[in-house]
C-alpha cells in the first residue's frame, strides 16, 4: 500500500456516490430555476438574486467536479486485519509518559476526522504511524513540540 495514494473506504465511496447523484439531479435543477427566476427579475447587472444564483450554481458546479474526481482517483480500502499500520488499520496507542490508552482509525485524508477517532495517513501522525507494528515507538513533530507514543495493538 503505498501512503501517496489517495484512499477512500467503500462507505465513503457509497456516500459520495449519494452527494453526487443529488448534486447533479435535485440541486442541479434547483439552481437552474433559480437562475431563471432571478432572470425574470430583469436587468441583470444590478440584479443581486441573480448574481447570487449563478454563484451558488459555480459553488455547485465545483462541488461536482470535486466529488468526481476524489472518485476517479481514489483507491477502495477495507478495514485492514493486519499486524502492520496502512489505512484502513485501527490502531492503539499510548502516550509517552502516561497510561491511557487512545484508539485511532487510519483513513484516507477525504475521511480524516480527528475528534471522530479518523486520522489521515497524510497527517504527521499518520505518517509516522504508517508502516509501524505493535511494540513500536513513534514520534512525530506537532505545533508544541515532538510527541512520543507507543503502539499498544494494531488491528
């Protein structure tokens, strides 16, 4: 597996699949009444409804494109059941110095949610994490200084 690669899981491949099939039906449509509708108001060149739709419509537009080509250039990873981290792992671990244990998921960077427990593989501590196994030290530079863990489990 290698770590430059874009990764998405099956659910958020799923889930981005929905947010386009909506995007490009129902919204679609929806901005392009409302760019009709804004229209009848008249001149265009003072009409804000009108400037605000077509702007709302580029908004769109450019959600669309994005989602396609997160699609397009994304490889599919399932929950990974291995002794060594690469996305898709769980991964637990315990800070240097203390005795609490926390437990993180190691995702793509489209899924990285830090307080959901979903670290990006492209993160510094994701990086660090990458290629490691149980037993491991890890250390990684954050904004206050280098920060040590230990790798309790990897599942």
């Amino acid at each position: 597996m290698q770590q430059s690669v874009n990764y998405i899981t099956k659910e958020k491949k799923e889930e981005l699949l929905r947010e386009l099939e909506d995007l490009k039906g129902p919204k679609r449509r929806e901005s392009i009444d409302n760019i009709e509708s804004a229209k009848a108001l008249g001149d265009l060149s003072e009409n804000a409804e009108y400037h605000q739709a077509r702007e709302d419509q580029g908004k769109l537009e450019e959600r669309i494109l994005k989602i396609e080509s997160i699609l397009r250039d994304s490889q599919i990873v399932s929950d990974k059941r291995g002794d060594i981290v690469e996305v898709g792992s769980t991964v637990i671990v315990q800070k240097e110095n203390t005795k609490e244990n926390k437990t993180y998921i190691v995702v793509g960077s489209e899924e990285a949610d830090s307080a959901g427990g979903k670290i990006s593989n492209r993160s510094p501590f994701g990086e660090a994490l990458f290629g490691k196994k149980k037993g491991d030290n890890v250390t990684f530079k954050t904004p206050t200084g280098m920060v040590n863990y230990i790798i309790v489990e990897v599942k």
